[in-house]
C-alpha cells in the first residue's frame, strides 16, 4: 500500500489525457490500418513528420512549465527540475520515430507516458529532490538509417557521435547531412552537451514502452518488470553480380546477383535452425538493380537481423555468417558488413524491484520478462541503473498498423512510471 | 554485285556521320561506364530523356526533308515520300528507350541506321515507288512500364491500346498519365492513324539491330539475316504475407513474404532446369515492403522473364509457373497474373533472303540466326513480311553499359538497310 502521508504521485494520472495525446500525435504520419477505425504510423526519423511531433510535444512540454533542450545528435530532453539542480536527474523516456508500416504506440507510448507521469508528479503538488528529465532519443528504429538507437549510443558514450556520418537512406541522403538538416531547423532550441561523452551521467533511467510480444497479454498481466534484452547483431550484405540481358545471355554465363542473393539467404536459414525457435533471424530488406525484369541483378543488398539472448550462440552463429555466405555464392562476389553488435544486456536488479514494488503499491499484477525487442535502454545499462516498464499490446503485434494497446493499461504503465520516478527523484 | 547502272543506295551511308549521331544520341541520360571512355545510357520510356532524345532524331529527319508524325501511343514516325505516295510504306525502325542501366547501341542503333539508310539513298539521287518510313516504337524495354513492345503491340493490333492503362512504375505513376502527358508535350507534332488499327498494314518491316548475343563475334561474320524470335511469358508475382517486429515475432508465427518468395523462386529455379542451356529464366526485378531491416516483410514483388524458341516447352513450363509457387509457400498468399505471352516468331523467307542478297551484293559475310532478345519486329510478323538485320556487338554482352559495336559493322548495317530498303520500296 502505498505511503497515505505522502502525496500520491499515480493518482493524478489522467487515463484520457494520455490516451487523447497518443492518438493526437498518431495522427502526424498516420496512414491506414486494416480495421475500421484502426491506423498505423509512417514517422521516419528526422523526417518532417518528426520534426513535427518533436514540435508537439515540445509545446505540452513548456505548457506545464518543462524547459527543453537537444543534443548534437538530435536527443530531445524536457527537464523537470529538482529541489537540488546540482544532481544527476533520473532520465525516462523512449524514441518518437516510428518503422515505415509503423504501430501508435511503438516508442512514442514511452515519451507521452513519461510526460503524463511527471505532468501528475507536479500537479499532485510532489516536488522531487532530483531532477526528471524526459528523453525523445533520435533514430531508435534505424528504419531509415540502419543501425538503430544512434542516439542512445552516442549518449553513452559506446559508439563515437560521427560513427554513422556516411550512412545514407533509400533515397541516398547521408545520415550526417539529414541530422545537420535537422538540428539548423530546431536552431532555436537551447543546445546541451551530449550525455556522458560531454555531460554526466544520469542517476538512473526508466523506459516505458508496449510489450511488443503476446506474453503479458496472453497471462492477463497488467505490468511487465523487464529483466533485461537479447544481443543483437545486423549486417548488411551486398552481393556484386553482372547485368546481362535476360533473353540472350545463358543461365550458365551469368552472374546473376539475386539468384546468388537467394542462395546465401538459403544457406543462411539453415544456419540459423534453432529448434527451440528462441532464435530471431530476419531478413528485411532487400533492394535489387538494376530491378528491371528483362535485366539479370548485377547488384543485391539485403540486411540481416539476428538476435538471441545467450551471448554464445549470439557469438558463434553470426561470426558464421560471413563463412556461410561465401560457400553459397556460386558465381557473385559479395561485401559483408557488421553494422551493429549489441551483446545481451541485463537491468539493475533495484530498478526492477522499484517497478515491482510500485506495481504492487498500486494493486496491479506484475511479472517479470525479458525483452525480445532492442530499445535505447540497453545502452544506458552500462552508464546508470537501468530498467523498463511494459504493458500489454494486442496479439502481441508491433511493427505494424494494427499495433494496440488498451487505454486502461496505457494508463496503467504511466502510474507505474510516476511512482517509481518519484521514489528514485527522492533518493 | 550490286547492278552498276542502278544508283547504288549503299555507297552514299556514312560510317562517321552514323557514328558521330549514336554518340551524340548516348549523352542523353548517359551513365558511367567501367572502363575508360565507355558510358551507358539511362533513358526510360517517356522520360525527359526520352522526349529529348526523340526532338534530337526529328531534328536530324527535319534537316533532310523527311515528314514527322506521331500515332496515340506516342510511336515517331519520318516518313521519305514515294513515288507513288498511295502504296503502303515500307517500315523500318527500332526503339528508343534503354534499360534503366542500358548501354548505347541497343534498339537507337536500328532507329539511327534507318535514318543513315534513308539519307543514303536521298543522297544517292534514288527516288523510291513506295515510301519509306521511318518508326521508333514506343517503350520497347518495359524497364519503366512492363511489358515492354507496347507501342508495336497496338500497332498491330496484337493487343488494345488502352490495355495497359493502369500500370505503374516504380514510383506510383501510370502508363495512361505518362503517355497523355508525352502526347500533351509532343502536341505540335502532326497526328496519324494508329498502325492496321487505325489505318494501313505496312508492305515490310526490317529493323537493324545489334546481336545481343556472342554468336556473330565469335564466328567472324559481319551480317546476321535473323529467322525469328524466341516466345516470351512474363509474369509478375506478389507475395503477401504479415509484418512483424523482428526481434519478438517467433520464427514459427511468422508470415514472411520475403522467406516465402525465396522458397518460390528455389522452386520455379528446379522447373526450369535446362541442360541444353537454351531455357531464359529470370527474376530480375523484386521489391519488398516494408524494406526494413527489422521489420518482417509483409509484401515482395517479383517478375519472371521466361522464353524459349520451342512452343511446346513454353507452354508447358510456363503453366506450371502457378502451380509451382503456390506448393512452394510455407505460411504466405500470392497474387500472380501473365503481363506478357508471346509465341515464338519466325520471320518472312522472302525478306530474309533479300537481306542475304543485299549482303552479298556489298561483300559482307553474313548468316542466318535466330533472337535470343525480343524485338518490336516480333508484333510485325502477323501483319506484314518482316525481318532482322544483326550486327555483332562485343562479347555478346546488351543491357549493360558495357555494351559495344565496332563503327565499321554500324555502318555495314546501314548499308544492308539501304539496299534492303531500295529493293523493297521499289516494288
């Protein structure tokens, strides 16, 4: 139960403010859901629709008295200030940029979240000995610009902030020249150092975000203490072929670049049999050229995506790749690049009882999981205790228009954000 | 020997002038090349370049008295008047549009020798009983707008004009709209019937064009009398399966349109199986949706080019096409419909045989071959004796920026063409 003498910071978490401000942002990209009354999100990173939803929040932010500043890699910070400004802040919040067939909730449901929870911390009257300060990190889905969580990365220090400068989208644009794009357009906002490389460390940072996964759903479970994420792993693949014309040219002289593509991403299938199905290989992109049909490929790019959370098999199946990928090129050269290598990373153990404990005070059933998703947490693990709060989303299905989360449970994840933000605010 | 009487039409063609044009022709939408001095062309059908491209020919048609028109499917023609301006023309021509990475001789050579044939025997002092007329078919690659031939195809009345209406390019944007807009842009060009739909069958057809295949190269011989061509089947396939987040979606739950296209193209790779080597399949065009590296794949796109000479084997193999892939999908729907289904041509012995005089009247060492590639000349053969005149190009290599043919055998094309035609026209 929770302390009666003291101001109940959950209780001034307002359920359809909350759920008024995800839909209102859903509507900045929306494109079509499947269902009546269903949609989904197009919000690339660093996209005009970004900058538009950075601009939205930014204005519930100062309406309740947040002073907001950026980062040089485009992270959004709105601080709460504390009764001593001189200590390091807890940090809360998640990513605003959403995967091209994106859901309503995936990422943004972490910022709202953290902005309902202190909005309810400041209007309970509760003041925080610490500062809170909510993050929007730039680029988490890597929808645009492979790899994801740029931002986080840069924050904490495990990747330099010029790492991805040449890294260019679909279109060809360089990841570098989009951010300066993007940071000469939000000139007006004050600008702060970057994380732990220029600033210090927070004292703690909490993520709240949609399960993205059926198990909290599926055990009628209101709150998810999250244990900690599985390694990640993404190459990107290019297999150098030659262009031929497809009605002369026979099947025996070519080099034929995407019948090569088909061949590695075969033998790579095999590779990655996990009949445990723990195991998490995805090829998701794939782009061919000169893509004409009456043209034999001369070129093929294609990303991989392995995930797992044992650290051995996350190891040893993707240092194959390479091997695997050459033995099944019949007349292809290829190019293989490791773009990101996350190892699986574990929560703070106090963290994750403070959710529990909070979850508790508020009568709602917990349990603890571990993350099948990648999120920006995972790099604040190695800079400050860390953990994530999540709540249950429909059948599990994220990364898509049909991504749902009840309003309730919404709500839910917010009162668990507040409460635990003012027990580690006070600290 | 040619008759030494008769002006001789060959004599007055320019190996330098016909040469000068090809590359003046190739810096419009000219691309890199490998090699030093070696550049492609990019010129898509319809494009700004196409329409440049296009006042550059009519220009040069201009300057020598030759009379422009267009047909509604966008089809130039310049016609050299006849003596008898009542008698059906003698057509000769080619296209204009390229591969996406094209090279610069494939399909401009047969429109640039047909004026260089035309000018000769003006220069010559020939006047002609028939006219002569000169085409370049609207979008012959299908690179932007598949099928490809669709100017020849309603030309004659293989197929109706507005068949093709609703086809999109990459970028969304429709046959019928890019063609109002060509016609809309080429408005000051005087208007004619739309080839035996419209009007009148032509008297013959002979397009020039290079071998696209190694044969003539290797053999040593100047002039290919083509005997036919190849039947073509292209379909266009969709595989439609969910999107789903990479990191939690379960290999086991997926629906992976991406997995299951390859599983589809493994399959249809084993029904056509050829020993002889003389099957053409080809999955040169594929796009997949979302296209991000951590989102499953929810749509691919895929085309088939299949061709071969034997009727009985196109038929067979190419119903199977369905089949075939609908016992190759694991967990995902397809959609597959047959853009494009031509039988094999065999082209007029008469028209051959005139080649092979007119080759042999000049000196040339010729053969006869058949077209592995597909032409124009193809939708002609219902309607009118048609035939092929070949030159050899390097190491049989087409639709690539590679592509190369010798000035001297550009010019030895021209002159076949020009006898050729006198001999046709004066019929």
């Amino acid at each position: 139960m929770p302390d009666t003498h003291a101001p109940h910071p959950a209780a001034a978490v307002s359920e359809s403010r909350l759920w008024d401000r995800l839909m209102e942002m859903a509507r900045i990209g929306a494109i079509p859901g499947a269902r009546e009354g269903e949609w989904g999100v197009n919000r690339p990173c660093l996209s005009p629709e970004d900058r538009q939803a950075r601009r939205l929040l930014i204005g519930w932010a100062e309406a309740i008295g947040l002073a907001v500043s950026i980062d040089r890699l485009g992270n959004l910070f709105l601080r709460h200030e504390g009764s001593d400004p001189t200590l390091a802040p807890v940090l809360t919040g998640s990513h605003m940029d959403s995967q091209p067939k994106g859901g309503r909730f995936d990422g943004i449901y972490g910022v709202i979240a953290a902005l309902e929870a202190v909005q309810a911390l400041r209007e309970a009257g509760l003041s925080t000995r610490r500062p809170i300060e909510i993050v929007a990190w730039t680029n988490e889905e890597g929808g645009r610009f492979a790899p994801g969580c740029m931002g986080s990365m840069a924050y904490s220090g495990f990747a330099p902030p010029d790492t991805w400068d040449d890294i260019r989208d679909s279109a060809g644009i360089r990841w570098a020249d989009a951010l300066a794009q993007h940071l000469a357009e939000e000139a007006d906002l004050p600008r702060r150092p970057l994380g732990v490389v220029e600033g210090v460390a927070p004292f703690a940072y909490l993520e709240a975000h949609i399960e993205q996964g059926p198990v909290l759903e599926r055990q009628g479970i209101e709150i998810g203490a999250v244990t900690g994420i599985q390694g990640s792993r993404w190459f990107s693949v290019e297999i150098l072929g030659r262009s031929d014309h497809a009605g002369t040219c026979p099947l025996s002289l070519r080099q034929d670049a995407l019948q090569d593509a088909i061949r590695a991403i075969t033998a790579l299938n095999a590779l990655m049999q996990d009949p445990t199905d723990v195991l998490r290989f995805t090829v998701g992109r794939m782009e061919v050229f000169p893509n004409a049909s009456n043209s034999v490929a001369d070129l093929v790019r294609f990303s991989i995506d392995f995930r797992h959370p044992d650290d051995r098999v996350l190891q040893a199946r993707g240092n194959a790749i390479e091997g695997v990928i050459q033995a099944a090129l019949k007349s292809c050269d290829y190019r293989l690049e490791e773009r990101f290598h996350a190892r699986p990373a574990t929560f703070d153990a106090g963290i994750i009882a403070t959710i529990e404990g909070a979850a508790t005070a508020l009568g709602l059933s917990h349990m603890r999981l571990p993350s099948g998703a990648f999120h920006d947490a995972q790099f604040l693990v190695p800079i400050c205790p860390t953990g994530m709060i999540f709540i249950p989303c429909r059948g599990g299905i994220s990364h898509n228009p049909a991504e749902y989360a009840e309003p309730a449970h919404c709500a839910n994840g917010a009162r668990v954000l507040a409460q635990a933000l003012a027990e580690l605010a006070a600290r």
